[in-house]
C-alpha cells in the first residue's frame, strides 16, 4: 500500500493487532478467488483486445497480469519507492518513520520479496536516491531480475539530479520526466522542456515516459503526439499551487490537496490517450488505507477506470503487514484481464 498512515498516528498495539487479525480473514476470503482468476487469465491470454493489446500472453510466471511498454513487459502492480526513500506525503515524522525502517538491507530484503511473489517492477523516485542504485546493484548481484523505471529530471533547478547518461549504468527499463517538474514547467510555459528530455530518453535508447499530476498536461501530450511510449498519472493533483486551490475551494489547506474528484479526472484522461499509463497514489499516500475494505475499494476503482493497456504503481510500507501480499491478491481479484 501507498504511505501507512495509520504508523503516523501512533495507533496502539491493539489496533494494529485487530487490523491485522481482520486483514488475514480477508486475505483467506479473497486467496480462492484470485486462484480462479489466474486460471481464467492463463486461458485468456493474448486474446485481450483493449487498444494497444499486447500480442503475448498477459499473465507473468507469477501468475499476475501484464501489460507492455515499449518493448518490456511489465505486472499491472508495481512496487513504487516512496516509503523506501521516505516520502510520505503526510508528515515529516512518517517520513523518519519510513526512513529509518527502510536500510539498504531492508529495502533488498523488501524488493525481493515483492519479485517472489510475482511482481516484476520496480519504480523509483526522482533521485534517485543513493540507497536505491545501491539496492540495485545488490539485488543484480544476487540474482534478482526486477525491471527499473527511474523517474528523473535535468529541468528541476535544486534538485541532486543523474543526467540520462550517468543513469544508463543502472540499467533502467524506462526513464520518465518526473511529475512534479512536469508540472511546473507546464505552467511556466516551458513544456518543450518535457518534451526535450523525451527525446534525450529515445537517443540514449531507453523508452520514455512522462509523469503528471495534472490531467491536462496528459492530454496535451497526447494531443500534440509527443514521442514518449507512456504516461505516469497522478490520480490527484497534489501539485496544484495554493492559488488555485484558494479559487476553487474558496480557502487554503495545509497540506497537500487530495480532491476526491481528482481522481475521476485524471482517470477520464487515461480512458482517453492511447498509450498505457501506469496510475499512482490509488490510496492517496495512505488516506485510503484505515481498513482492508478501504484498501479494496481503491483498487477497485483503480483497476475499474483505467484501461486494460495501464497498470498501477503502489507504494508499500511492510512494518506492520505485509503490504505486498495484499496487493497482489487486490491485483488478481480486481486487476485481471480475463
């Protein structure tokens, strides 16, 4: 799951007990369900006809659904490295929280768990940060072969950015513009920028993508047919600067804005472009996560108002449950493509 907001508000050994007791019924509910969908997906197979449906099967050896960017074949769930890095997006003592807990061992520890229970991506932040390529490089030399997606920008001033060419090294599958700098530029009028770094991306031979929390800047995109082969979309837009947030709420808030109807547009935007893209922050960096039925529920929209090309990207914090596990069974029983 996304930011475990719950470790943020200090919740007492009994409630962590009883979530977890409550998670476990869940899961034992839900394990014979994602087995027949499995089965069904195996069946199914390249028989999916969504547009830009791949033409190799859709189910990974793990049993979860894939989809394809560029030339890779990617599951529909991605782990995402926001709590590996200790980002939050909730406060700044959830940030130690996840920082401290996630070492260099723990974080291999931690993809590698992920990659045994069939999930074949991971991506990481704008960075990235040090401990990440270092966790890579572990993981390599053990044997992992978990993809990597970098989302990373030279256009973002202040920023401890890699340049494409030092990123190369690491091997990514993928580099995408990252969503924040995207943003930003776009106001400023600098989309060319974007659209610059994109094609820095194509000659270094890697596929491109771009990240935004702002569904126009998705259509824009896609309407003026940049090069990138996808999207990465931000289901709110917590990008969005205080003076519009002062205009359309009519007063400002203290934190980042989570609109609930953000995410009915930007996933009206994903129905519409063409290229895969792959929808982060279901759970809204751990405000969708009080219950199990909570975490269910996004994912269910999720899966339910994208497209049959796009994935997910889900950050996960396993200290108190083990978050992968759960989402792989969400995945199979609401992100199939049978």
């Amino acid at each position: 799951m996304e930011d475990d907001r719950a470790a943020n508000k200090g919740v007492d050994v009994q409630v962590r007990a009883a979530f977890r007791q409550d998670r476990r019924r869940f899961l034992q509910q839900v394990s014979a369900g994602a087995m027949a969908i499995v089965g069904s997906q195996a069946m199914h197979g390249a028989a999916c006809k969504a547009e830009q449906a791949p033409a190799s099967p859709s189910v990974g050896p793990g049993g979860l659904p894939t989809i394809r960017i560029g030339k890779h074949r990617l599951t529909r769930l991605i782990v995402g490295s926001n709590p590996v890095e200790g980002y939050s997006h909730s406060s700044s003592k959830l940030d130690l929280h996840m920082g401290e807990y996630f070492t260099l061992e723990k974080t291999v520890e931690f993809i590698s768990s992920c990659e045994q229970l069939g999930i074949n991506t991971w991506q990481s932040g704008h960075g990235p940060s040090q401990k990440v390529l270092d966790a890579l490089k572990i993981l390599r030399e053990r044997g992992s072969k978990i993809q990597w997606c970098c989302l990373a920008t030279e256009t973002r001033p202040g920023d401890s950015q890699k340049s494409v060419k030092e990123l190369l090294s690491y091997k990514p599958i993928a580099i995408i513009h990252h969503g924040g700098a995207t943003d930003s530029l776009f106001r400023e009028g600098k989309a060319e920028q974007v659209h610059d770094y994109v094609k820095k991306v194509h000659d270094a031979g890697v596929t491109a993508g771009v990240s935004a929390h702002n569904p126009a800047n998705i259509a824009y995109m896609e309407e003026h047919g940049w090069e990138n082969e996808f999207f990465m979309t931000c289901l709110y837009q917590v990008s969005r600067p205080g003076e519009e947030i002062r205009r359309k709420l009519g007063t400002g808030i203290l934190d980042e804005p989570f609109l609930e109807s953000d995410r009915d547009e930007m996933t009206a935007v994903i129905r519409k472009v063409k290229r895969p893209c792959l929808a982060f922050k279901i759970l809204a960096a751990g405000r969708l996560c009080r219950q199990p039925a909570d975490v269910e529920s996004a994912f269910k929209y999720a899966f339910a108002n994208i497209k049959k090309t796009d994935g997910v990207i889900v950050g996960m914090y396993p200290r108190f449950a083990d978050e992968a596990r759960f989402d792989v069974e969400m995945t199979l029983r609401h992100g199939g493509l049978a």
